[in-house]
C-alpha cells in the first residue's frame, strides 16, 4: 500500500465525461432528444453539457391526470 500525503495530490477537480447514449437512457429522454444531443456534441460529452441542454417534456400535473387520491384534490 502506497502512503499518499494531501499536499501532493492535484488541486484540480476531474470531468466527469459520459456517453450520450447512455445518460439519455438514465435521464429516460426519448430517441429524438438523444439524437439532437449526439449531433450536438457528438458520442461523448460533459456532464454539465449535457444536463444543460437536455429538453425533456413538462411533468404531467398529477391533480388533472388523477393520480392523486380524491381525498387530496
């Protein structure tokens, strides 16, 4: 096992870096959005890229669609 001390590490903070495919499929976006992300940034991007460019429809109002209870409305 290797001691490392704190003043030797790097100050400098890591990218984190994904597929598009893939964060498209953990955000559910839907084929037309993952298809303008990649041509957008290509196979590989930021995660700040992509969080900040990523359109996803609006929630559906829960009390219009009915799912909660009648009690709540």
């Amino acid at each position: 096992m290797e001691r490392v001390e704190a003043d030797k590490l790097s100050k400098r903070t890591s990218t984190k870096v994904w597929n598009v495919q893939e964060f498209c499929r953990r955000q559910n976006l839907c084929q037309k959005e993952e298809w303008r992300l990649t041509r957008l940034f290509g196979r590989f991007a930021t995660a700040s890229e992509l969080l900040h460019n990523a359109k996803r429809a609006p929630r559906a109002d829960p009390v219009q669609s009915g799912s909660y209870p009648a009690a709540l409305k």
